[in-house]
C-alpha cells in the first residue's frame, strides 16, 4: 500500500512542481528538480524495503517500470491540463 501511495506522490510531485516552476524556467529543467524531488522521496519512504526484499537487478527493473510510468504519467496530465495561448 505504501509503494503505491508513494508511487501517486511522485505523480503529484511530477505534475505540480514542474507547472508551478516553469513560470521561471524551462519546463525540461523544472522536470529535472521535479524528478529529482519525487525520486528522493521514492528513496527515502520505500527503498529500504525493496533492498530487503529485492535484489539489485529485479529493484532496478521494476523501479525503472515504476519511474518511467509515474513520469510518464504526469507529463499526459500535466499536458491534457495545459493552458495553450493563441
């Protein structure tokens, strides 16, 4: 239950730090810090876990399925709700 809690505050964090600071900055950049926030709460509440229960390579590939899949994620609601100027 945790995995997935934490799975959707990455989404969360995806979608709302890189549309709040691209007023700032280029989006790809403010994805950057996005990712950089969801992966170090990703690593602080569930890693611990997984290197118990996981071994490197099995962790790497389900965490890459996961990662890409949140990112991905946010980057279709972040777009679907994006105000397009004329």
């Amino acid at each position: 239950m945790i995995n997935a809690a934490v799975w959707l505050a990455m989404v969360i964090i995806l979608v709302v730090i890189p549309d709040t600071l691209e007023k700032w900055m280029p989006l790809t950049i403010a994805r950057v810090l996005g990712w950089a926030v969801a992966c170090g709460i990703w690593v602080v509440a569930v890693e611990g876990e997984w290197q118990r229960r996981l071994g490197p390579f099995s962790r790497f590939l389900v965490q890459v399925v996961l990662w890409v899949g949140a990112a991905t994620t946010a980057m279709w609601i972040s777009d679907q709700f994006r105000v397009t100027g004329f």
